[in-house]
C-alpha cells in the first residue's frame, strides 16, 4: 500500500516514522539522564543526611553530584562575598535566591526536547489526516476519469489513505504518553533538587549560627579541578 500510494501520501507516512523514531531516541535518551541524576541525587542527600556541617561533607557531595555541586559552589560564593558573616539571614536570604535560580535552570535543562514530544503528539494526527484526506481525494478523483464506481476499483486508494491516519496516530499515542510520564518524573525530580537545597541551606544555617562558615575555611567546598590528560596522578 505505501509503494502504490501517491508521493504526497508517501512523503506524509515518511515523516511520520521519522517522528515515531524521533519519539523513541528522546524517550531512551531522557530516560536514562532522569535515572542517573536521580541516582547522584539520591547519593549526595545521603552523604548530606549524615553531616553535621557542609564543610565536612562538601566535596562527598559534590563527586556525588553535578547538580547538587552547582548548589555548593553558589554557596561558597555567596560567602566570599558577603562581609559580615554574622549576618545570617541576609545571608540565608541571598543564598536561598541563588537556588531558585539554579533550580529553575536545572528544570529547564531537564526538559530539553520534552517539547518536541508535545509537537509530535498534538500534530501528528492532523498530518496523518492530512495524508488520508489527499489520498482519498485522488481516489474520487480516479473514480471521476475511470467512469466507475466499482469497489474494486476504490478500495486500494482508500486503503492506502487510511494508512496515513494510522501511522499519524502510532506516531501521536506514544508521543503523548511519553510526554505526560516525563512531566510527572521531571517534576519529581525537581521537588527532591528543591529537598536537597533545604539540606544544604540547613547546614550552612548551622554553620553560620556555630560560626564555622569562616572565609578561610571555605576552599573546601570546591570542586577539585580535573587533572591534564597524560599527567602523572
């Protein structure tokens, strides 16, 4: 049926497996990224849970986790800024501002290509209609220069028509249902960064309260720098 449907048609059905493989490689690439930065995730709050002061637990937490690095870094920032470190809730203040950014920036790269999901998802139909609609119309158009209205003669091109909104709807569903299940876990995902954040604001809280968050002590929240590929270790 697709070798003896009209090119338009053809073209239409070509588009469509293109977005039902599109549709697959997002779902297995945004699959695995949700389940290894849950893992990190869950690593560094475990490594978080157990400290006493982000000092002592800083660099665990940021091998553990990129994300939850991008969150220790503005805090040692923030207090190498600040002056006063007896200020404690302008600085809790400050930092918790740096979060929710860093959250918001952290989400938004989570949902990359989620939108061409809803793309394919709401269009796909009306492509695949689009393709039955010309299909048929050709068809009527067949019936009108052969002077018949035998079946036999109506039935393959209307066949082959159909065959577009079939393939509009195999690309649509999953398309869709892909899109809703990721929205649920991405939204997951950022509640638990959001808990994270709360741990981390909570023991710098303590630390300023105890005044260990001294600016000399705060080289320890760094990442350690990547070590020159060939370099001795």
């Amino acid at each position: 049926m697709f070798l003896s449907a009209d090119r338009l048609v053809q073209a239409v059905m070509l588009g469509l497996i293109f977005a039902s493989v599109l549709t697959w490689t997002i779902w297995l690439a945004k699959t695995l990224e949700l389940l290894g930065a849950r893992r990190s995730l869950a690593r560094a709050q475990t490594v978080l849970a157990k400290a006493r002061s982000l000092g002592e637990t800083a660099q665990a937490a940021c091998e553990a986790s990129p994300q939850v690095a991008l969150l220790i870094e503005a805090v040692e920032l923030e207090l190498r800024r600040s002056a006063d470190l007896r200020d404690v809730e302008g600085i809790k203040e400050r930092i918790t501002a740096r979060f929710e950014r860093i959250e918001s920036r952290v989400g938004r790269q989570m949902l990359r290509a989620t939108g061409i999901l809803a793309t394919i998802g709401a269009t796909a139909p009306f492509v695949g209609l689009f393709g039955t609609v010309w299909g048929i119309m050709n068809s009527f158009i067949g019936i009108s220069q052969q002077h018949t209205t035998n079946l036999a003669v109506v039935a393959p091109g209307i066949a082959e028509a159909l065959l577009a909104t079939a393939f509009g709807l195999a690309a649509a569903i999953p398309a869709v249902v892909i899109y809703n299940m990721f929205s649920r876990s991405i939204a997951a995902y950022r509640a638990l960064y959001a808990d994270t954040s709360v741990e981390i604001l909570t023991l710098v809280s303590r630390d300023l309260a105890q005044g260990s968050a001294a600016p000399s002590t705060q080289p320890e929240y760094r990442r350690p720098a990547p070590v020159p590929a060939g370099a001795r270790p």
